[in-house]
C-alpha cells in the first residue's frame, strides 16, 4: 500500500513539474521547440516542412571561414 501511495506522489509530482515548466510556453513556441531536431540539416529541415507545413528555422550553413595567417596545419 505504501509503494502504490509513493508511485503516485511521483507521477502527480511530475505532472505537476512539467506543467509548472510549460505554464508559460505558448503554442508557437512549443511547435518551434518540437522541430529543432530537424534545424541542423538543411535537406532534412525542408523535408519536415514539406510533410508538416511548418516552418524549421533551419542553421544557415556558410562557407568555411579562411585561415588567418600563421594557423595553418600543424605537420608534427
């Protein structure tokens, strides 16, 4: 009896907690958070918003930036 009283003090306690968390998210940005997996891979990002009709806010991935002088390679 006491475990099934300690088992559901915790899951009150995390329903609690994850809506204490989220009380002040509103849906744009849960909807935002729920696609940033898909951010860091432009191919994969365009396909999410192909199939879902959301907007990823994809990383801009640009071009390397050139060494500055004397950090080159290290030949060991």
């Amino acid at each position: 009896m006491f475990e099934l009283a300690l088992n559901s003090a915790a899951v009150i306690s995390l329903y609690l907690a994850v809506g204490w968390c989220l009380k002040h998210k509103t849906a744009n940005d849960i909807d935002e958070a729920s696609l940033m997996p898909f951010a860091d891979d432009p191919e994969v990002a365009r396909r999410v918003e192909l199939a879902t009709g959301k907007t990823v806010n994809a990383v801009q991935t640009a071009e390397p930036e050139p060494p500055k002088p004397g950090w080159g390679k290290l030949e060991l």
